[in-house]
C-alpha cells in the first residue's frame, strides 16, 4: 500500500486533488486497503469507524479522530504519529503540540519550520536540550544526504529564518536565536558535500549584469546569490568543470571548490558590470575548444544584446566543438523571452526557480537522450 502518510499530507495542490487523479487514471482496488483508501478519498468518512481498520490506514484513522477531537491534539500526535501537516490544520495547536512534532520531525520539515518553532517558544536560547536536537540533525552529514538537502534549501532557510518572518509567505514573525543561525550557516557548508556528482564536464555561466542584484521571488536570495551557489555546487561536487561571467565579456570568476558560500558571491558580485550577451561564452568555448557536456546559463532575465541569438551560437558550437552538448538557461526572473530553440531536444530554458531546480538540471546531465 505505501506510505498513507502521502494523501494526508497533500491532499491537494493547485486545486487538484487526490479524487481527480483517481478518476483520471481508473484506478483499480487491488486489496481491501486499497478499497478503504479509495473510499476514504473520493467520499471520505461521514462516520469514524469504532476501531482502526488497519494498520495501513491508523494515521487516517487518527487524523479524522482528531478533526473530531481537536482538543486532544496531543493524543493523536503521539499515538497516530501524525507530522505537523496532518495535524496543524485541524488540530488545537499549542506549544505542547509542536514539542511532541518537533521530537520526531525530520530534517526537511525541520528546516522549513524553523520560524514557527520559535515563535511558539519551542526553540529558545534558554531551552538546551531542544537547540542540540536542532544541531544534531542539521549539522550531520548523514542526515543531510538522507533528507537530499540541497545547498539552495539550506541557504533558503537560513535567509528566512534570519529575516524573522519577513521573507516568504508566512504570517508569523520571530525573534531568531543566534545558535540556531550559527547552526543554520554550518549546515549550508555542510551541504555542499552531499551533493552527488554526475560525472559530467559542466560550464556554469553566470550573468554578471548589475541587474543581477534583483531578488528571486520567494526565496529571499538574490539572482547572484543563487547562481553562484549553484556553481559553487558543481566545482565542489564535480571534478571537471570551468565556471565563468558573461556580461559583453566572458570572464573567469575565479571560483573553485575552495571557496564558500560567502567568498563566491563577493567574487561575482565585485564584477557587477555591462549589458548581457549569453552567445559570448559560446564564442569562448569555441576559441578554445572547451568540450563541456553540459552548459548552464544564469540569468536574471534578458540576456541576448548581441549580434546573433544564444540558439544561433549554440548551433555553432556543436558544430565545430561537440554536437552532443546540452544546455541548461535558468532565466530566474522570466520575462516573455526564450534563449532556446525550442525544436531543439537537448536544450531546456527553465523559468524562474525553486528548490527542485538543482535535482531537474542533475536529471537532464543524467539523461540518454
């Protein structure tokens, strides 16, 4: 059956739910617990069942208890082993209750929670033993690689939390505790090494235009925040790789895996200047016969000024240099432009940015196409 814990956690996004995809797909009960699952999300229960129907279904079972029982929030946190997002919405959320979660809350929860737990009160200066669990989880390499944590979502917590609440779209505001930060910077250099290598020879073209300095929405980082994070990524991850500034010019940066968080940023944003031509680096590649597996552009929005469109460029790199290049534009502030072909099956232009972006660009390097 799976993990139930998927249709209570998500049960719907972008108004489409978990009945529309049933009905989608037609499909079919192969077990009783499916037919009691299926039931439970096309109808759900007008009436609790007197006892758990089964062990597959007792964190349904004791999430509708709750939506029932919203003072015994507690009860079904522990005995249900409901998350917070099972439990939040229907339940009398106190700081009791983010106690019992926080005690069993997973590393990527934890991160993306870090606000509210303070401003409840679960996480204060004076409260050791909670502010070790914090460290224990967020500074471990192991948890890191289990929970797949990104230089990005540890850097994008870090901005958040250090805000107070006035990045993002939460409501709340907290006072952050000064551990927690330190922590927090630890575990974005941490998590530069728990990135997989994809073996590939990467070229990381970073916009060095002023413009640069423009914030990426929700993310509470800057254009070169994030696109120098990201080559920090590669050098540090990757063996072969050269990461360069395109402005008019196609610069070195002077970035490699020696360098932190901090240290890149300073390096790309010093360089600030000029308008922005991505064809430059195509022309680069070619003077000096750079064979690279996979090009990624960053950009903050246009980046074609000048005599001939990043697509035409591109063509002409593979002809003279290597025809099974792919590449990669990351336009993290899109405005009504394409810097690809779009007829071209090994060229992605990728609008805007998330989290998930850095695991999209490893599946396409990855890719047989």
């Amino acid at each position: 059956m799976g993990n139930s814990a998927n249709p209570l956690k998500y049960q719907q996004r972008s108004g489409f739910s978990h009945r529309d995809a049933l009905r989608l797909f037609h499909v079919k009960p192969q077990t009783d617990d499916h037919q009691l699952l299926y039931n439970w999300v096309v109808k759900g229960w007008q009436e609790l069942p007197s006892q758990i129907p089964s062990s597959a279904l007792a964190q349904i079972w004791w999430y509708e208890w709750l939506k029932r029982n919203p003072s015994q929030t507690h009860e079904a946190i522990q005995k249900g082993r409901l998350t917070h997002e099972m439990a939040a919405p229907v339940g009398k959320m106190d700081k009791q209750a983010w106690q019992l979660l926080f005690q069993e809350m997973p590393i990527g929860a934890m991160l993306r929670n870090l606000g509210s737990l303070t401003e409840i009160g679960v996480l204060r200066s004076d409260e050791p033993t909670n502010l070790d669990r914090v460290e224990a989880v967020l500074n471990n390499l192991e948890h890191l690689r289990k929970g797949r944590i990104h230089p990005i979502d540890a850097l994008k917590a870090l901005k958040t939390y250090q805000s107070g609440g006035t990045l993002g779209r939460s409501k709340k505001t907290w006072q952050p505790v000064a551990r927690i930060v330190d922590i927090l910077e630890k575990t974005v250099e941490l998590s530069f090494d728990v990135v997989e290598p994809t073996n590939k020879v990467f070229m990381h073209a970073v916009d060095i235009s002023g413009s640069m300095s423009s914030p990426v929405a929700d993310m509470g980082l800057t254009c070169c925040e994030v696109a120098t994070t990201m080559a920090l990524v590669t050098a540090k991850a990757e063996k072969n790789y050269a990461i360069r500034g395109f402005s008019t010019q196609f610069i070195d940066l002077g970035i490699t895996a020696k360098d932190s968080f901090s240290t890149v940023v300073r390096k790309a944003s010093n360089l600030n200047f000029g308008g922005t031509d991505a064809s430059v680096a195509y022309d680069w590649m070619i003077k000096n016969k750079f064979k690279a597996d996979v090009v990624c552009f960053w950009t903050d929005s246009e980046s074609w000024a000048g005599t001939k469109h990043p697509s035409q460029a591109l063509a002409e790199y593979r002809q003279k240099v290597n025809p099974n290049v792919k590449a990669v534009y990351v336009t993290l502030t899109p405005y009504r432009i394409t810097l690809v072909d779009p007829k071209d099956p090994m060229c992605w232009d990728l609008g805007g940015f998330d989290p998930s972006t850095p695991r999209v660009i490893q599946m396409l390097a990855n890719s047989e196409l």
